[in-house]
C-alpha cells in the first residue's frame, strides 16, 4: 500500500522460523518471486511477524535476510504472537490466540503484549493445534484405535509405515509441521463424532491453560487466529460458552487484520520516528 492507500497484490511464500530457516534461505525463497523482485527497491517499511522470533538474536536471522532483498527498507521483526494480537485488535483489551500450526495465546491492552503460561511447543504442548491432533491421528492409527472408516481412508490415501513415520518425525527437520499437515485428511472427517471428540478434548484443554490464566478472562473478549479455530469454530464457541469465555473475532489469517492495525494504529507512530 503506498501513500495515498492504495493496494497492490499479495503473494504467498514458505514461512521463515528462524530455528530452521538462515538469512540465505530467506534470501533464496523471496527473491524467487518475481513481483518482490520488481517492488523490492521501493519499499520502505516491511513488517515481519513469525513463530521462533522471540530474542534479539533469532530476530537477526529474519531481519538479515530481508534486508538482502529489501535492501532500502525499515525492517520490524517480532513474534507471531503479537501479530495476532495485532491482527485482531478492536480498540480495546482482549486475549488473542493461536489455533494454527501450533497454539498460544497472549493478553494485549493495547499497548503491550504480555503472556501468562509459555508455549512448550508440539512435544509437551501447542494444545488444541494442528500438530497436536495430528498426533492423535497417527498414534490412534498405529494403535488400531480409529473407527474402521477413518482407519481404511487412512490407509488408503497415505499407505504410510511405522518406519517411514519414525523415520520422518525424529530425523528430518520441521516435525510440527509435517504433523500439522494430517490437519487436511482430519477435516475430511470434520462431522465424525469420533474426531468431533478429539476437537473438543484439545479446545478444553487449550482453554484450561491459555485461556483461563488470565485473571480477567470472563471480562474481555478472546479472539482467534488460525485454521483450527477458524475450520472448527462451532465446536471452539461450545467449549468457550462452557467455559464463561466470551469468544471475540476467529480469523483464519492474520494478514487484513495486520494490514488494517498497521495503518490505523501503529504506522503514524513509526512513521514519526
């Protein structure tokens, strides 16, 4: 978006987390889209917001590869958590949080963004997140625990193998997102009673310990970013009114939202600086 409001086209890249992903990979993937290529001179402001951007140091990565491409830009790099705070800000206190790839959540008044319990990630935790029901699935299927036709359309579309799960989960990189990704064949069963229960399991336990925390939580609005919250909202809003939690905005991506608070709250603030 330039001066005068207004807005050219959008692309979609890999996501960077600077645990996994250097300056040149950055570099590499960005600079293999031609219509960064042909902009990247002229921009000169860009806003990262990313899992794993949580110290100056790991911010550094991120910040490094793009300034290779963004090379005249002003470059503000912060956590994903504070995007979605961001992204679905309405003026006035809330909790935001992340049902995505991973789960989290945030308290954000406005002005500063602040977390009560951590996120431990997919192996101890990232509760009610796609990585965490992707663990279900496998383990229920490697159990010989899922109904017969979730069991055989299982089999059937992925012929998978205890050694190539192995083989995948503990010796290539980026095992949180491979599991995310059975997110696609859960969706299929999405109004099976069997899965339905894994959802609402996951969504009790995600509001048990992100939500509740915050001593607050019955007077403010909790918003949702992310597509397991945005895919399965209905079963999300029955946990929440359960629970005395008053469901705020669900937003499967963060970008609009992002664009929108950028423009109307944070943008004059920097560019003043």
């Amino acid at each position: 978006m330039d001066a005068s409001g207004k807005r050219y086209g959008s692309f979609s890249s890999m996501g960077f987390n600077p645990y996994f992903h250097s300056q040149d990979v950055i570099e590499k993937e960005l600079k293999a889209h031609p219509s960064i290529a042909n902009e990247a001179e002229g921009i000169r402001m860009v806003f990262f917001y990313g899992a794993g951007c949580s110290t100056e140091k790991l911010n550094e990565i991120i910040i490094q590869g793009l300034s290779r491409v963004f090379t005249n830009a002003k470059i503000h790099v912060d956590h994903d958590l504070v995007g979605a705070a961001y992204s679905t800000y309405e003026g006035n206190p809330a909790i935001s949080c992340i049902l995505g790839t991973g789960s989290n959540s945030c308290f954000f008044d406005g002005e500063k963004v602040s977390e009560e319990v951590p996120s431990l990630a997919y192996i101890l935790g990232d509760e009610s997140s796609g990585s965490y029901y992707g663990k279900i699935l496998l383990k229920e299927y490697f159990y010989k625990k899922l109904p017969a036709d979730i069991h055989q359309a299982f089999t059937q579309e992925f012929q998978l193998s205890k050694d190539e799960l192995i083989s995948r989960i503990y010796n290539q990189p980026n095992a949180n997102v491979y599991l995310a990704s059975f997110m696609k064949f859960i969706g299929k069963f999405s109004t099976h009673p069997h899965v339905q229960a894994w959802i609402r399991k996951g969504m009790t336990e995600f509001l048990d310990v992100h939500v509740q925390c915050y001593k607050n939580y019955k007077e403010v609005p909790t918003h949702f970013v992310g597509s397991v919250a945005f895919y399965f909202q209905d079963i999300l809003k029955e946990c929440c009114d359960k629970m005395n939690i008053n469901m705020g905005r669900v937003i499967q991506k963060p970008i609009d939202g992002l664009v929108d608070y950028h423009l109307h709250f944070k943008l004059p603030e920097l560019q003043r600086q």
